[in-house]
C-alpha cells in the first residue's frame, strides 16, 4: 500500500460505500494507519492508496505532540449532517506533497458514519478535527484541496508542481548516472 500522488487521475475517482465490514476492512484500516503516520499526515482516504472506498481514518497529534493509535477516528460511509460557520485553514495533502494553501471551510461540522464493525455513529466537530474530515470527505469525491483554489493560486500550483516535478527527474537521473561510473 502506498500513498498515489497527484496527479494521478485515480483520485479523481468517487468512491463507493463500504458494503462488507469484515476482517479485510479492518486490515486496510490499519494499513492506512500506519502509512499515514508514517509519512506524517493526520488524515488519509482509502483513494489515496488505490482503494475507492468510502473509508477514512483520522488522527490527531495530541498536546504532547504524538498520535495515539487509540485516538485514531475510523470513519466509513460519511454523510455530512449539519455544518455551521466557515473558517480558513491552511491545509497540505499525503497526495500532494510540499504544497500548502488557505483553504475555506465550514467552521463545524455535524456527520453520521459507521465504524469499522458497521455500527452506526454521529460524530460533531469542530476546529482542526472538523476540517480534517471535510477535506477527507472531500477524497472521497474526487476532489482535492487544490480543486478549491481560485483560478490564479491554481496556476500558481501547476506551475510549482512543474518545478518539483523537474527537480525529482534531475535529481532520479544524476542518481542513475552515479550508479553507472
């Protein structure tokens, strides 16, 4: 399991409900567990690593800074309630890395879920916890935060992209080369 960058056209994919709630779930929730704290992220969609699920995990860093596996917030087939107030985060993505920008959202939010057994769970958030979940739900819709962009920052991105993008082919063909002499 690894993480898909953008912009590789499966994230724009909408995901489809979580039907079966078995063991096979709960291996890929704890798989995405550890591929996002392992690359440093707080939330991950399970498009984001090729499955098109309506799944999500979510975990916050506590005062001390760590992230508990207890805290960790398994959220399938998310169905947003109630919302309330809009607030601006700046916000990264695990699929588009080293990329950062304000992005609008509702202050809280209200959704109705289920847990990785099927129960069924309301959940209401607000500040970090709830923007976490909104741009997760948004995964889940082929949508990326970048997608949210006015016109302008959007070309801003494209265009540092690029330049990220030239950068890794240079610094992956200077590698290769050390390795031929």
């Amino acid at each position: 399991m690894t993480i898909i960058k953008y912009p590789d056209s499966r994230l724009k994919q909408k995901s489809s409900p979580v039907e079966v709630f078995d063991e096979n779930l709960a291996q890929m929730l704890d798989e995405m567990y550890q591929i996002m704290t392992q690359t440093n992220g707080i939330g991950l969609a399970a498009i984001q690593v090729g499955i098109p699920l309506r799944a999500l995990i979510i975990n916050l860093h506590r005062e001390d800074g760590e992230q508990y596996k207890e805290d960790t917030l398994e959220i399938i087939n998310p169905v947003i309630l109630k919302t309330k107030g809009l607030t601006t985060y700046r916000e990264g993505c695990l699929s588009v890395p080293g990329f950062y920008e304000d992005i609008e959202r509702f202050e809280e939010v209200s959704i109705a879920y289920q847990d990785r057994h099927g129960q069924e769970k309301i959940l209401q958030a607000t500040e970090l916890l709830a923007i976490a979940i909104q741009h997760e739900m948004d995964h889940l819709e082929g949508i990326l935060f970048i997608d949210k962009l006015p016109l302008l920052r959007r070309k801003k991105f494209e265009k540092e992209l690029k330049k990220i993008q030239k950068e890794q082919r240079d610094k992956k063909s200077n590698e290769i080369r050390k390795t031929r002499i």
